[in-house]
C-alpha cells in the first residue's frame, strides 16, 4: 500500500463545512491502496466541534498526529468551542489579523507542522505530500518538506489565495508578499487541485508558467454514506421547510431572504402562513435582531449548531434546501461544499447566487430556483413558485447523471489516480 502524509489544519473534530472535504477524502483513500497519515491542529480555539467527524476518523483508522503550536487559537482552546463574534467585531479581527501575519494567523501552527512532518517523513516512507488550503501558510512549509525529503508536493485549492473573496490583502505590499508566497509555491507544486473551473482558470491567468494540465478540478462532494446512515424523520406536512445550513458571515448573510419572506407575508399571507423557515449553524445576534425587526419570529426557527450527522437528518427532512452566495470581487469562484453536499439529499435548492461556479453548478443540478443574492423581488416570487408547485405535488427533481458525479468516494479515487500518475512519471 502506498502512503500519503496529508497537511490539514482543519480536520476533525473541528466542525464546519471546510472539514468535510479531507475528512472523506482521507476516509476513502484506503479503498484505492494509499494509506494517510493527517498531521493537524491539536487543541485548538474554534467556532464548532464536531465529535460525530471525530469518530468517524476513528471508525475508519485513519492515522492523526495532532500538531500544538504558540498561537492564538492554541490558546483559545482552554475554552474549547468559541462563540462566533458579531460581524462588526469579527471584520475588525479579522483585519488586524490580516496586517500582522502573512499569509495568515496560523503561521505558526504550519511551522510547527513541518518540523512534525519532517520527524515523520524521516522516520518513515512516504510516496507523495497532500497540502489543502486554506490557511495558505501550510503550503509554504509543504514546499520545504517536498524539498528536503524529494517526495511529490499536491495541494488542494479549496479557496482561492491571492484575491481570495474573504482574505484580500489590507495593503499593496501585503498583496506583493501573497504573490510571491504563492508564486514560489506553485513553482514547487507537483499538481494543483482545484474545486470548480473558475478558480483553475483564476490561477492559469495569474501565472501563465502554470499549465492547462498542471491543474486538475476535484469538485465538492457528498458522501453516500452520511445520507443512507440518517434518513429523514417523519413529521407533519402542513408546513413547507426550507432550510439552511451553516454560517453567515462577509456577504453571505440572511438579510434579502428575510426581507423577501417578510415581502411575501405581506403581499401573500395565504402562502407564507404554511412556510417555515429553519436555520442550522450560527444565526447570529444581528440575524436574530433582524428577523424581529421584521415582525416574522414566529416564521423561523433557530436549531443552533448541531452535528454533521443530525444536520444531514434535518437536511432530509426538510422540503427545500436555500444556500447563497454574496456579490464581491471573485465570488464567482465560490462553490460552497454547502451546495454540493446539498445534492447528496436531492431536494430542490434555493440559490442565491452571482454568476460563476456556484450558479453554473445548480444549474446542472436541475431541481434548482436561481437568482440573484440582493434580489429581493425575485426571492419572494421563488416562495410563491415554490409552494403552487408543493402543493401540487410538481416540485422538480435532480439530474441524477449529474449528482453522482459528486459522490466522495468517486472523488477521492480521482485524487489517488493523480497520485498514481506522478509515481509513474518518476519510474
């Protein structure tokens, strides 16, 4: 069996959807004869743990040396799960953050990482290097081990780093230093993994040395498993559920959704009297504030953070699932593991979406109602769409040729062929 040292700061059993994508990449790995070794964060400060991922690492033996370091979030973890802060507080952070450290603020976890990895690397045998960002200061220290030990470098682009929508540079010498991290870093890259064509097509036009082949797309996914493990639960019908799941922050934020229900309850109260409308994740203060600002409390339901195995639950017995993506530089490269783990449930999705990768993907999908984030208008007039078609029992299906292109399992053999190939270029 073949063996892959994987690089992943975020891994249970920190929750959240950035998890999701290594956790079953590294769950599957095993069926296609490469055998993982994940170092990660140890305790650590952080909005959401998730123990039901924690056991699943540990049901399916996957190796985990966890990583502590001197950093804030090492510190924070004397308090275990952090409250996510107002979004005023969280921007201000988030800017000092910004300034002070570069890449970002877990420079000091990934050197820490590397000196662990290379105590490994030297200990024992390893066919390749598997880096995800972010946070973009593991990639850097991957160069170094790749370097020191000659072993092939992958990394996983599961954001954008230069001109990354939630992390752009406070000033133009940070901007510089970014570019030249993620130059040299790519330099060294053996294979680049993206999620969706617009950011491969983002980095080829950043850096022309790169070629088309350079860069091979894994998509987001689901896992098969999660959904046949946690079916729905019955419950009575004379209520259409549209659910979301996950967090706001930035631009992804609630505001049109609920000033659009709020539209509908006044122009259609026949039709929003028989409308719930459930969030799973973090609703914040400000989410709540708005939702009594607009007079609809008793239209909306807050189920707070739950585990990834009762989300799936309530994702399945809902009748609508909503997700959105804000309008911003470069959120056409956003394809949210939200949307595409969405799929897994086949019901229809609400998205609130620009144009780029999220859109293009519901589209596909075919069970979807498309528009604009800030459209309220067209927002209301999906409510309305959505509910004659409930209650006529016409509601749309997915494309099914479509969604099981999404299965993880399907993906992570992709990503072990690439592994193989690479092995094959150095015989």
């Amino acid at each position: 069996m073949f063996k892959v040292l994987v690089i992943a700061y975020y891994y249970p059993p920190m929750g959240l959807s950035g998890v999701q994508r290594t956790l079953k990449f590294t769950k599957y790995m095993k069926e296609f004869d490469w055998e993982p070794t994940v170092i990660t964060a140890g305790r650590t400060g952080y909005y959401a743990h998730d123990l039901s991922l924690l056991k699943e690492v540990e049901k399916y033996g996957i190796n985990v040396i966890r990583t502590d370091a001197k950093d804030i979030n090492s510190k924070l973890a004397l308090w275990g799960t952090v409250k996510m802060p107002r979004e005023f507080i969280r921007k201000i952070l988030s800017y000092i953050s910004k300034l002070l450290f570069i890449p970002d603020n877990k420079i000091s976890w990934a050197k820490k990482a590397f000196v662990v990895a290379s105590e490994e690397l030297s200990k024992n045998n390893y066919d390749a290097i598997f880096v995800t960002i972010p946070p973009f200061s593991s990639f850097p220290e991957a160069v170094k081990l790749k370097e020191k030990f000659n072993i092939p470098l992958f990394v996983d682009y599961r954001d954008l780093w230069v001109g990354n929508q939630f992390n752009l540079a406070p000033t133009p010498y940070h901007k510089y230093k970014h570019k030249k991290l993620e130059y040299q870093s790519l330099r060294m890259a053996d294979k680049v993994i993206t999620v969706n064509r617009k950011t491969k097509e983002n980095i080829l036009t950043k850096y022309p040395f790169l070629s088309f082949e350079d860069i091979v797309i894994l998509p987001h996914g689901f896992d098969p498993d999660d959904f046949d493990k946690n079916p729905s639960v019955k419950r009575e019908k004379y209520k259409l559920v549209i659910t979301y799941t996950g967090i706001f922050y930035e631009k992804i934020t609630p505001k049109y959704f609920l000033q659009a229900f709020k539209k509908l309850l006044l122009e259609r109260p026949d039709i929003a009297r028989y409308i719930e409308l459930h969030f799973i994740g973090h609703f914040r203060k400000e989410n709540h504030k708005l939702v009594r600002k607009l007079k609809i409390q008793e239209y909306v339901k807050d189920f707070g953070y739950l585990n990834h195995s009762d989300t799936i639950v309530k994702m399945n017995s809902s009748d609508i699932l909503w997700m959105m993506v804000g309008n911003g530089e470069n959120y056409s490269t956003v394809s949210t593991g939200k949307l595409l783990e969405y799929f897994g449930t086949r019901k229809p999705i609400i998205a609130c979406v620009p144009d780029g990768a999220a859109k293009d993907a519901a589209k596909q999908y075919g069970a979807s109602f498309i528009t604009e984030p800030d459209d309220v208008q067209g927002i209301k007039q999906i409510f309305i769409d959505i509910y004659n078609l409930y209650k006529s029992n016409k509601l749309p299906v997915p494309n099914e040729d479509f969604v099981a292109q999404h299965n993880r399992k399907m993906l992570a053999e992709k990503l072990t062929k690439e592994f193989q190939f690479k092995l094959k270029e150095i015989v």
